[in-house]
C-alpha cells in the first residue's frame, strides 16, 4: 500500500512538480562532497530520480566521459524523465534491486529512505552495487517539527514514514557495516526553474503573493543561518529545516 502512493499517480497529485525545485541545490551540494572527497566517478546512479533533474544537472557541470542512469518505480516520475534523456543520460521504470549484475562507481539515494518501508534491506542489497554511494535525508525530528506537530504533515504530504537524525542516520550505516567516509549538512532550499513555473500565476493578487512569500522565506532563511552559524547541531535539532548529506562506501 506504501509503494502504491508513487506508482498510482497520488504523489503526483499531491506533488505535482516532483520537488524539481530543489534539483539545482541538491546537485551543487552532491558536488561539493566529490570535490571534498576527491570522487571523478565515471558511471552515476540514482535511486528514486523524480524527474531526473538532479542527473540532468550534474552532467551540466561534469565530464563528458561521465554517464548517468536513473532509476524510477513511479510511472508518472518516469514520464517526467523522459524529456532529459541524452546518449550519456538514461532512464529506467525499475526497482534497482531487480538490477542484478549492475554496478556503478557512485550511487546517489538523495531524500528516498525515509519513504521506505524496509530501508534496512534496501541498503544491504544496493551495498555491492557501487564503490561510493551519496545519501541525504531531512532531518525531520526537530523541536520546532514536534511543537507544530508537522511529523503527521510530512508523512501525508510527502509519504515519509521514518525520522531521522544525524546520531540516528549515521548509526544506521554503521550499524550495517559501512564505511563512513564523511557527512555535512545541506540546507532546504527551492530555485523555482521555468519548466517548474505556475502558468496560472498572471495577475497582480498572485504576484504580489509570491513576492511575500519570497521575503519571508529569506527573513527565516537569514535567521537559521545565523543560528546555523553559532551552533550547528543546536540550530538543526531546534529548526530541523537541514538535511544531512552522507558518503558511505
């Protein structure tokens, strides 16, 4: 019943741009932890792609050599993929554990655990099938997201159905045997890109709306970022607004 949320259309109609906004950040943060970490990995998969727009944007600003494959178990996902396929850039309607033989040398799990039922299992099987894997999760148990009581909206909104922190997150790589290699957070943040555009927003009323909602998001912005700046885990374990970017091999 879990698995049917992505592929019976419902996360669309709840999600219709696939959360392609938070493609461009997600993407710049995935490259600052190869350039940390020295990674010039030539094959890159990612589980769970959305609309492909992460790869998309990696290939923008990686070596030509480098070739890129998604994996998607949602129909309507894989629809939205399709238009960003290139010879170097493929996409698969497939549960990535079916790939038997496969093996790539960085895999990327960016904001998927925490939608599935039996992450444990799914991290095991995925253990053999590339060198480095890049994995982020949203730090979702907060003070502010207990106070508000914002869990149950994460889980009908967005179908998360675990909740992590940093101690718990890299327990858990731990706890199955990986090699932990480095970790940082990476802050919330939605670029809204022309493809992703709201074509009805044409009047004044509308604009003006999201102008204010601009002004207030970069007021809370600077706030945590100050917080962030005086105590990193204090700001997140209070305003839970990062997410935790994870190299495992």
């Amino acid at each position: 019943m879990l698995e049917t949320l992505y592929t019976s259309g419902d996360y669309l109609k709840k999600n219709p741009t696939w959360h392609i906004g938070e493609s461009p950040w997600k993407a710049r943060e995935i490259m600052r932890m190869m350039v940390r970490n020295n990674l010039a990995p030539k094959t890159i998969c990612e589980v769970g792609c959305g609309a492909g727009e992460i790869l998309k944007r990696l290939q923008m600003n990686m070596d030509d050599s480098c070739t890129f494959w998604g994996y998607e178990i949602s129909p309507q996902a894989f629809e939205l993929c399709k238009d960003r396929s290139n010879e170097k850039l493929h996409f698969n309607l497939l549960n990535i554990t079916q790939e038997k033989d496969a093996f790539f040398d960085l895999i990327l799990v960016m904001d998927v655990l925490e939608h599935m039922e039996d992450y444990f299992s799914f991290l095991r099987e995925i253990r053999h099938k590339s060198l480095y894997k890049i994995v982020q999760l949203p730090m979702d148990i907060s003070v502010r997201s207990i106070l508000r009581g914002e869990l149950t909206k994460y889980r009908n909104s967005y179908g998360h159905i675990h909740y992590f922190t940093k101690e718990l997150a890299l327990q858990t790589f731990k706890d199955l045997g990986y090699e932990l290699l480095d970790y940082f957070y990476t802050y919330e943040s939605v670029e809204y890109l022309p493809e992703s555009s709201d074509k009805l927003e044409n009047n004044v009323l509308k604009r003006l709306r999201k102008r204010l909602g601009k002004i207030k998001r970069g007021l809370l912005k600077g706030r945590d970022k100050l917080s962030f700046t005086i105590h990193e885990d204090l700001a997140v374990r209070i305003l839970g607004r990062w997410r935790l970017l994870i190299l495992v091999k």
